[in-house]
C-alpha cells in the first residue's frame, strides 16, 4: 500500500494555535478541533505527570497545564510528546539545516516541514512499511 500523504499549511493559521489546529486537522478534518484537541492533550500530561513534571524547571506543574490549557497559547515539545503518546502516533519534525526529530514508532505519522519562504507545512502518512 503507497503511503497516505494529506498537506496542511501551518502559515495560514494562528500561530499560536499552529501545533493544536494542524493535528486537530488531521485527525478529524477541521482545524476547528483543536481546542478539543488541546484540552486532551493537556489532560495526558496532568494525568501522566511523573512523564512530564521533571522537564518543567521555569513554572509549576500545574501551572504549565494551566497556560497550555488556554486558547492562543504555543504548544512545545512536551505537547508533540504527549499528542503522540495519546494518539499512538509518529509526529516527524523536519527543520531546515537540522536533522528529523521523531516522537513515536507507530505507522501513522505526523510531518513538519519548514518550507523555503518560511512557512510551515504538516501531513499525515499512513506509511506500510513502518
């Protein structure tokens, strides 16, 4: 089977919502999702906290989940971590000049790219051979 690949541009989004809206798309076909999407996300991490409490050294807990609970806020590495934890899913990062960060080892992946203009672009691949 020839893998899936579906595009999503991330410039044409709130930035701030970029990491949430894009998934949220690709998941369910609307970026409308994402503060559905969101909200799961932040509620893996309270709920698998020793996971992500020892990575936090600038705020609390709690406090963390509670800014990244909030509509309009960025979402981080720990949020990719724990969106693919949740979703049993890949999200591959690829940053021009850096090499390719993977999160996960499922058959279902999530792609990041920067493109040349700056813009950023996401997908998702069913890939078979994975």
């Amino acid at each position: 089977m020839a893998p899936l690949k579906f595009a999503y541009s991330l410039s044409r989004l709130h930035f701030s919502n970029c990491l949430f809206r894009a998934l949220a798309d690709q998941l369910s076909g609307s970026s409308s999702l994402h503060l559905d999407l969101r909200r799961d996300t932040v509620e893996y991490m309270r709920s698998h906290r020793d996971d992500f409490e020892p990575f936090l050294a600038d705020q609390p807990f709690e406090r963390h989940l509670e800014l990244l609970s909030a509509d309009g806020t960025f979402g981080g590495n720990d949020s990719i971590v724990a969106f693919s934890r949740m979703r049993g899913v890949t999200v591959v990062i690829h940053q021009l000049n850096e090499p390719l960060w993977q999160v996960g080892q499922k058959n279902f992946f999530f792609v990041f790219r920067r493109v040349g203009n700056g813009a950023r672009r996401a997908w998702f691949e069913n890939d078979a051979k994975a």
